[in-house]
C-alpha cells in the first residue's frame, strides 16, 4: 500500500509530524538508519516552550515523569561573573536523556498508526521532471533487504543536520561561519544541587560549556568550540573535554570528584543553513534539516517539536487541496513562528562572542533585575508556554 506520507527521520521533528499526520487520518511511513532507542548528542534538556507544545499535542505526560524538573537558568563568564534565574509563574523545562526523549514521541507515532522502518538509510529523493516540472515522488533507500524505491505523495525531510534530501537537492549547506563543533559526554558523581533545579551555560573566551544534571544521577557535559579542519583536539575528545574542564576554576570545583561515563561524543560543524533555493513541490522539510545554529538557551527541540508540527500540517493542505500555495505558506508560518527567537539567539552570542560583552551583560542583570528575568523568559521560550 502507498503511503500519503514518507517521513525521513524518527526524532522529535519526523515523529511530531508523524504523530499529527496519523492523527488525522493519513497513512504514514517514517524511515530511520537508526534502530530505536539510540543515543543522540545533545544538551539533554526541554524548555518550558517546547514542554508547552508537547502538553498541546498530549505526548507531555511522560516526559515530565521521567524528566528531572529543571527550574532556571545559571550562566557564567570569566572573572566569577555569575547570573542565575528561575523561569517566570512557577514554569519549569525537564532535563531527560536524548534517547528517552525520542523513543518517548517515536512511540506515540506509532501508537497513532504510523509505521516505521527502521535500520532504512535514504539514498536520495526520487525527482519526477515530466512536463517541465520537477516534483519529488518519494525516496530510494537501502536496507538489509536490499534498494528499493518508495513513493508517496508527501516526503518530509527531517533527517537532521545532515540531511541527505535537504543537502542533496541542493537546500541546505554548511555555512563559512559559524563553524562550531560539539562535544559531550555524560559524568557520574557531580554533587546533586540543592533546592531548585537549574541548567548551566559557562560562557568562555571562544567556547561554551553546558551542563545539565538528569534523572539517575548523570551529568550532561557540553563543550561548543569553534574549529576549522585539522583540528587535532578533536581527536581525543575525552582529553579535550577534562582539559577545558581542569583549565576552569569554576568547571573544575563544581566537576570535583566528577567521573567521566563513556566516551564522548563530537558532532560538527553545527550550523546548517538553507540555500534560498526554492523547495520543490513534493517535498516538505524540518526540524535541523530546515536550518541549525547551536541554540545556546536550549531551544532546539522546541525548533524541531513545533517545526514538525508545521510540515504536518503543511502537508496535509497538500495532500487535500494539492500544492499550490503551500511552499510558501509554510515558510511564512515558520518565520511567525521562529523569528522574534531566532533574533534573541543572534544577538545573545553576539554579547557572548566577546568576553567583556559576557561581564557587561552581567552587571547590567545584577542592578536591573528586569533585565534578567526578560533573558531567561526569551531563552526559555516562556512566552510560548
């Protein structure tokens, strides 16, 4: 039976617009190399944002039981310049493993009728250029079962950074800058905060480090650092990562005692970025495959979760009225609903690219509380909650 849908990608883009689809009565395939659960690098944490948008699609529950309530937000720089803040009206985020995240929403697509082929890599997209018109009719994938080529009416690229549809077709490329790479890993025997939960950023001359405690008693440890090619502290990440945390007076004291799980894992360069080359009819793409910066103020997944959401929907128009119009009316839906965000994020690594900017920042927080509490509600996407 032919799908009225191929989603490329099970994280939480590929299965929120599953999930939604599905729901609506469409019949749905999702194609993943991956075999779920599986480990993804991450900062490991949902902002009350992106937690509001689940609460709104009914998949919440689960991810506020297993997750740990995270309360604020801590960020440091050079010289002992400390800010911490809660979230306003009692909001919290949730700080959960990747892996339990994605199986969390993957599962509820599949309880809501999708199908998924798992351990499928996507070759590429099939392209129908019949009268003039280039159109995408779906994709050529390779599994244990051998190649084959699978239609649909509808393909949603939301196979990340990485995308092979998105790259492929010539939608999304690396830009020249920023070119930032990140490793983590996770650590046992972090002291346990007291009280009210907080995420970290430690914000350093040319790099950042989060952290963010979990449930079960892991520590999630972010480096993001800029890095051109042959960069050979890349190659040891386990060493880079205790490095820049020995180098670090305030890493190394709230580290003390800290053991390193397994080894970490590197990803890079991060930043994705569309071409401006028109999307062609047949395609529909989301989450990181759309366009990715390290979102410093944790807000990726609400990037992925409500982008899903939004090419769920643009694909459903298409699936009943066709694809006129529909491009375009999701890329104005997009910037609705992205854009006050993407411009906090600019214009935030703006001041923290340089550290007087960082120290700047922080005084003005310390004599205008106001000021502070308006930077953690915008990062913590709380205006959406």
């Amino acid at each position: 039976m032919v799908p009225d849908l191929i989603i490329v990608g099970g994280g939480p883009a590929g299965a929120t617009a599953g999930l939604i689809a599905a729901r609506a009565g469409a019949r749905v395939r999702i194609l993943d190399r991956a075999t779920f659960p599986r480990h993804k690098l991450c900062g490991d944490t949902i902002n009350p944002g992106a937690l509001a948008v689940l609460r709104r699609l009914g998949t919440c529950a689960k991810v506020e039981a297993s997750g740990l309530r995270v309360d604020g937000m801590v960020v440091t720089g050079e010289g002992g310049v400390r800010i911490a803040g809660r979230y306003p009206s009692g909001l919290a985020g949730r700080a959960i493993l990747r892996r339990e995240l994605d199986w969390i929403l993957l599962r509820a697509a599949l309880d809501a009728g999708c199908e998924l082929d798992s351990g499928t890599v996507v070759r590429r997209a099939i392209v129908d250029d019949g009268r003039g018109v280039s159109r995408v009719r779906g994709v050529e994938v390779a599994s244990r079962a051998g190649t084959a080529r699978l239609r649909a009416p509808v393909v949603i690229a939301a196979d990340g950074r990485r995308s092979t549809l998105a790259f492929g077709l010539g939608l999304a490329r690396h830009p020249r800058s920023p070119r930032r790479w990140a490793v983590g890993g996770y650590f046992e025997n972090v002291p346990v905060q007291t009280g009210a939960v907080f995420g970290e950023m430690h914000v350093r001359r040319r790099h950042y480090v989060g952290v963010a405690p979990l449930p079960g008693g892991l520590t999630n440890v972010c480096l993001v650092k800029p890095s051109m090619g042959g960069d050979a502290a890349l190659g040891d990440p386990a060493r880079l990562l205790q490095q820049t945390i020995a180098a670090d007076a305030l890493l190394r004291g709230r580290l003390d005692g800290a053991t390193l799980v397994a080894s970490p894992v590197v990803l890079g360069p991060l930043a994705v970025e569309a071409t401006g080359r028109p999307a062609l009819d047949g395609l529909l793409v989301a989450g990181d495959a759309a366009g990715f910066v390290d979102p410093m103020t944790g807000d990726g997944l609400r990037f992925a979760i409500q982008g899903g959401e939004l090419a769920a929907r643009a694909a459903l128009r298409a699936l009943a009225q066709g694809w006129t119009g529909v491009q375009a009316a999701l890329a104005a839906e997009r910037a609705d609903a992205f854009r006050a965000k993407w411009r906090f994020n600019r214009a935030l690594r703006a001041i923290v690219s340089s550290p007087a900017g960082v120290t700047i920042g922080a005084m003005g927080a310390r004599f205008a509380p106001v000021v502070l509490r308006a930077i953690i509600t915008q990062a913590g996407d709380c205006a959406c909650a």
